[in-house]
C-alpha cells in the first residue's frame, strides 16, 4: 500500500466527509505545525477516476479549511515517516505558502483574439514583418489594459501574453473569497470594453497556480 497525499492543511485539518482514491478512508499525518491529508491505496495509476477522486479530496478539504496547498496527483509515499521526512525540512517555506493563500481562491482567464484571416503577404517581406510586429504590439497594449486592473485588485497574479497566435492571455488570480463577486464584476467590465475579443473566466478554484506543492525530492 502507498500512502497518496491530496493536499497540507495547518493542523488540525477539517476532513470532508469524502473518501479519496479507491474509495479509501481519508487520514492526516503530522508534519510539524502542518497536517497533510493522506490515504492508503493499492498504486498510483493514474487514471480518469483516480485523478477525479484527487480532485474531489482537493476541492474538499478546500472547503472546510482556511488556507490549503494542494498536492501534485500522484504523489504517494510507503508511510508516513518518509512522508515527514520528505516535507520537514520545508515546514517553514509552506507556513509561508499557507499564508499567501489564507482566505483566497483562484480565478482563472482566458481571453481570446477570435479567429481572424491571416493578413496576405502583400509588399516586401520587411512590410509584411512590420505589419506582424505592430499586431503583436497592439495585442501586448490591449493585455495590459485588461491584466493591470485585474492584478491590482488581486493578491498575486500568473500570467502569459499571447500564449498562442489566438490566445491574448491566459491568467489565473489570487482573489480573496468574499471579493470574487466584485472581481467577476470587473472581468465582465473589461469584457464589454473589449467586444472584439473572448473572454473565459473559471473558478473559483483552490490555489493551484501559487501553492501547488511538490514533496518529491
């Protein structure tokens, strides 16, 4: 049996009432000022129900608990002394991780350039360059008028400029639970500034893209 690790809490952690992977009990094991929430299964195979089962545990001890670092899927350890082990000397940089993500949730953004005929290759190669430079320019202007605002109404920000030719940006924010309403509101603004791009926003969500912790070596 390996002990699969979903997420560390501050202990003592609330449990959801949920079991986890194999429909095995959920468990906590002390890791100094922390609880890491745990469960025996019979491998780490990582299929649809088994990633499904993490998720759910995740979103779960989310719930209940004030600040969570989720656990990369497939992270498991023969027990729970190697799991201290892998972890305790890290205990203060995850206090601090902990406290990055009190109280907030994560809200992700995808906004899109839609779909728009490449521009032919008309004239010299040089105009045709100037003319891609000054697209990318304009596309770099207008993720900067939607990003700024929204990364100073936020906790901590990740963020990509034109991820793919059809992608303006794609970013996620730290957002504290009972500001969401008002940072939805602020999205839809930007969105109906902007009616020649798409707007995606997801969440909330536990805090993946800021304290999503790897306890592998």
């Amino acid at each position: 049996m390996t002990l699969h690790v979903y997420a560390l809490t501050e202990r003592p952690a609330t449990l959801p009432a949920i079991t986890g992977i194999e429909a095995s009990e959920l468990e906590t094991v002390e890791v100094g000022e922390l609880d890491a929430i745990v469960s025996p299964v019979a491998g780490e195979e990582a299929n649809e129900a088994a990633v499904l089962a993490h998720a759910g545990v995740v979103d779960g001890v989310f719930a209940r608990n004030a600040a969570v670092l989720p656990v990369r899927f497939g992270t498991g350890f023969s027990d729970a002394a190697s799991l201290s082990a892998a972890i305790g000397g890290r205990v203060d940089k995850l206090q601090r991780a902990l406290e990055l993500v009190r109280g907030n949730v994560e809200i992700g953004l995808r906004v899109g350039l839609g779909t728009h005929p490449e521009t032919p290759r008309t004239g010299s190669g040089r105009d045709y360059l100037t003319g891609r430079l000054a697209r990318v320019r304009a596309a770099e202007r207008a993720a900067g008028e939607i990003h700024g605002p929204l990364a100073g109404a936020a906790h901590a920000d990740t963020v990509t400029v034109l991820p793919t030719p059809e992608l303006l940006l794609s970013a996620a924010y730290l957002v504290a639970r009972d500001e969401v309403d008002a940072f939805r509101k602020r999205i839809a603004e930007l969105d109906g500034r902007h009616p020649e791009l798409t707007f995606v926003c997801t969440g909330p969500w536990p805090p993946y893209s800021f304290a999503t912790v790897d306890t592998g070596p």
